[in-house]
C-alpha cells in the first residue's frame, strides 16, 4: 500500500490484533509491527484484503505513518515503580529518535498510572505527545469495541478522539470513551476499574457458594443467574457466570465448574488499588475482601491440611425455602455491590481532588456501560446519581441507592447471619455490611481507641463536651506489669 496509515500499532498478542481488526474495520488504514516479526507476517497473511501494513523495522513502520503519527502501544507492562523500567520504556526508547514533534504515542497496555505520568512528562520533554489509556474489555472488547479510558492532555485527546469514539463500544448510541483527565488519569480508573471488577466477581462466587452449600444443582444456579441477568443485577459478570455454570465437561458429563481447582490468579490491579487505597486513607473493605479471598484461594494446600485442624460448622447451609433463600441472596449481592462501587468510586474522587484531575464520575460510570467486564445495567443509575448531584459524598447517600439499600438490609443481613452460623466464608459480603454499617453510625467506638492511644503514647484525644479541634490528655493511672 503506498498511502500511508493512519493508525500504528506494535505488539500484536491477544489484545493488539484484535484492537488492530477493530480499527481497521472502521475504516482505517493500520500498520503494525511485532518485536517477533513472524507474529507480523502471520498476523497480516491470515487477514488478506484488510487495509494492513505489515512492517518488519520500527523505521519502516513509523515511515509508513501519516503525520501526526499515531503509535498505540500494546505490549506487556510490568513495571510498578518509577525505577522500574519495562517493554513499553523500551518501545518508547526505540521510538523516540525516529519521531516527529507532535506526534501521539499511545500506551494501551495495563500500565501503573504512576509510570504513567513519568512517561508523559519524559516524551513531553521531547516535544511528543502522550496518552496514557486504559483498554477494558479483554480480547472480545478489543475487537469488537471496548471501553477505553483515556489520559493525557485534552489537545491530544481531540486528535485522537475519532478514532477512539469509533472503535470503543456504544450504549445508546454514545461511545464508551471519554477523556477521563491529564496525565496518568486514563491508567487510575483503569486501575480501580479492575479493583471493582474483583469486588463483583467474589460477590457473585459467594451468592454462588451459599447456593451450591444449600444443595442447589449446577443448572439450578445457572437458571437462577440467568434470572437475574434480566433484571437489576444484570451484568456481563453475571451472564458469564450463568453460562459457566451451565457447561458441561464433554469427557466427564460434570459441570464444568465443579473441576476447575479452587485456586484464583491476580495479575496486580487488585493489588495496585488496594495499596493505592491505604496511601489515601480511603475504605475499600469490599474490593481488599476480594484480593484477600483470591490470596488465600491460591493457598489451597494450607486450607487443605487446615480444614483437617481447625473446627466449625461445616457450610451446610439449611434453608428450607430455596425460593426464600434466591430472593435474600440477590438482596445481599445487590447491597454489597453498591457498596463496592461507592467505595472505589470514593476512592476516584478522593484521588481525583488531590491531583486536581476534575474527574466526573457520572461520565466514568458512563464508559463502563458497555465494552468492559463490570458492564451493567445499574452504571446508568450511577450516571444519573452523579447528573444529579456532582458533589454527592458517597454513592450509598443517593436517594434511589439509599432506598435499595433500605430496603435489601433485612435479608443482606440474614445471608451473612446463615453463611457465618454455618461457617461459610463470605468476606466480601461481610465487609460491604460492615462498611455500611460503620458509615451510618453516629458514633464508633473510636473513643475507646483514643483513650488506649492516649493512655500508652499521650496522643491527646477531642471532648465531645468541648469545641472541635480542642485536644485534651488524661493522666492515666500506672500499669504494672
Ligand atoms: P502480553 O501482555 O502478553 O504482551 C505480549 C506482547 O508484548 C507481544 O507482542 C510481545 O512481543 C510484546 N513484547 C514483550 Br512481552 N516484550 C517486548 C519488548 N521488550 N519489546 C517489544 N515488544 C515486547 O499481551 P496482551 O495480553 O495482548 O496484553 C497487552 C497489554 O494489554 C498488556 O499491558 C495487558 O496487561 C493489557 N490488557 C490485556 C487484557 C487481556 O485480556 N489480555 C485486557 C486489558 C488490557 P513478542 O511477540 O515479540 O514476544
């Protein structure tokens, strides 16, 4: 082809090739490039009569760019501190001396978004420009349009914006992309994006673990999730599961399911989010419960040797209506869902206001409608909650939110009653519970805790008879011992 493209691409793994058959299926004319440049002629020979440009150099694939250059960067990133230094420095590296001023660089790669801002302000340095942009979705989102979150300057952003509106996926006919905010904004909602997307997957495993507890069949959990992926829980997370429970293992006739080893992989966000959380002070028991529920998962030989030891009741959970039990589980997932997504909402909010990103969460929740794994029909409730109200404190203190959580409490607070009485582990759950509970308290008993700081290291406490801000120590009486 002697035109040249309008769109570059290098790392064609899983998500590279399908976002490259995404964009060249809007239209665009595509070149790629591989560090192994067999994946390149393979990736090019399987696609005959596409608009591709297969490119063996990177000098022969940033000639074959029209300018500005638009280079979208898809290898694996790894990098997790501002030394570390991985394939996507080193791509930039390459790139670097063979670029024009102004050109856009893009890296879609599950990037750290602190890595992130150290990149822009690098390429700034060298008269480049740089978006930093989440891609959700896996390897369906890529091809067929994902959600896309992306960070950088707004001016970058209006270049690369119809590209990105036409590839990522579309909800009412709005595109699930939109400029998130500067610098390494894209990469943080990306990132606690995947930490809510931890907090409903354990939340639908523990739905699933008390059902499998009370005697249900494989299919009757699958019909149960396919009924609720008709109504407020409806969701790609709650589809998928339906559809897992319902396949059979062609060699044993078994679920499918009930072969898989109990043992669940991370690749990190979970954890970047967890950590991020704590620099904050910002509250994410649920999403914390399900990283530490996928740890102690992957802990399988300890549980194993420990269920021998260690005493309780053994999860048989005894519910004599199963009709009863379906409607108070749903109650308890919805519940804690919203709670889950108040808390890393929060946490966007929190981190947004330090940075000065001028977030709006409404729009966030907007984009992960549709293309991502936590699409869901309750996203356009988060939408109109923040519509409504841009400074709302907490998601939970939304009139419709409010209501929903007053009205599942009663049987959100049964399951975690039966599962904890039959000594059924619902981390997830419990927090969500617990956070809710906590949050709507006037008074914890942090004054007790005052009092011990006080007592063994003079930290001073506040007086609820005197005014805010006034600190006051006690002369504790003497410990012996
Ligand atoms: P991988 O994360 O497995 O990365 C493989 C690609 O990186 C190959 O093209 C490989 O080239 C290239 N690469 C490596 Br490794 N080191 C390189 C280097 N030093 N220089 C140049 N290229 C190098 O691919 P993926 O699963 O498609 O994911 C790509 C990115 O998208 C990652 O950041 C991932 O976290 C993110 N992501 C993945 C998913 C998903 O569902 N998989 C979803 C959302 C985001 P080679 O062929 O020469 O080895």
């Amino acid at each position: 082809m002697s035109q040249k493209s309008d769109f570059g691409l290098i790392g064609l793994a899983v998500m590279g090739q399908n976002l490259v058959l995404n964009v060249e299926s809007r239209g665009f004319q595509v070149s790629v490039y591989n560090r192994t440049t067999s994946v390149t002629d393979e990736f090019v020979a399987k696609h005959p009569g596409k608009k591709l440009v297969g490119t063996k150099t990177l000098e022969e694939f940033v000639q074959s760019l029209a300018l500005p250059r638009k280079i979208h960067i898809m290898v694996k990133s790894t990098a997790v501190k501002d030394t570390d230094r991985d394939a996507v420095d080193a791509v930039i590296e390459q790139l670097i001396p063979l670029l024009d001023q102004g050109d856009i660089v893009i890296d879609g790669g599950n990037s750290f978004y602190q890595t992130t801002e150290r990149r822009d302000a690098y390429l700034a340095e060298k008269g480049l420009r740089f978006i930093g942009a989440g891609v959700s979705g896996g390897e369906e989102g890529a091809r067929k349009g994902p959600s896309i979150m992306p960070g950088g300057p707004a001016s970058t952003w209006e270049v690369m914006k119809p590209i990105f509106e036409s590839i990522a996926a579309k909800v009412d006919g709005e595109p699930c992309v939109i400029h998130i905010g500067p610098g390494g904004a894209g990469h943080y909602v990306k990132m606690i994006h995947n930490g809510i997307e931890y907090g409903d997957m354990q939340l639908i495993c523990e739905a699933y673990n008390i059902f499998k507890h009370a005697g249900f069949t494989t299919d009757e959990m699958a019909a149960i999730f396919n009924e609720w992926n008709e109504g407020d829980l409806l969701s790609y997370l709650i589809q998928i599961s339906g559809k897992a429970l319902e396949q059979k293992d062609p060699e044993t006739g078994k679920p499918v399911v009930e072969l898989i080893v109990d043992k669940a992989g991370q690749k990190g966000t979970g954890q970047w989010t967890l950590m991020n959380a704590a620099e904050n002070a910002v509250v994410i028991s649920t999403i914390n419960a399900a990283v530490e529920a996928r740890i102690l998962s992957s802990q399988k030989k300890q549980r194993v040797a420990a269920s021998t030891q260690l005493t309780g009741p053994d999860g048989t959970v005894n519910a004599a209506d199963k009709a009863d039990l379906v409607k108070k589980v749903h109650d308890a997932l919805y519940a804690s869902k919203i709670v889950s997504y108040a808390q890393g909402l929060d946490l966007i909010r929190s981190t947004g206001e330090k940075k000065g990103w001028n977030l709006d969460l409404g729009r966030i929740a907007a984009i992960w409608r549709g293309g991502c794994i936590i699409r869901a029909r309750f996203l356009n409730r988060i939408t109109d909650a923040y519509r409504t109200n841009p400074t709302l404190a907490n998601l939970m203190l939304d009139p419709f939110f409010k209501d929903v959580l007053s009205k599942t409490q009663q049987n959100w607070r049964e399951v975690v009653s039966l599962a904890t009485l039959s000594g059924l582990p619902v981390p997830a759950f419990s927090a969500s519970l617990g956070y809710y509970d906590s949050y709507r308290a006037a008074r914890l008993p942090a004054n007790l805790l005052q009092a011990q700081r006080d007592f063994f290291g003079a930290h001073t406490y506040e007086r609820t008879d005197k005014p805010e801000g006034q600190m006051f120590h006690t002369e504790w009486p003497e410990v012996i011992g």
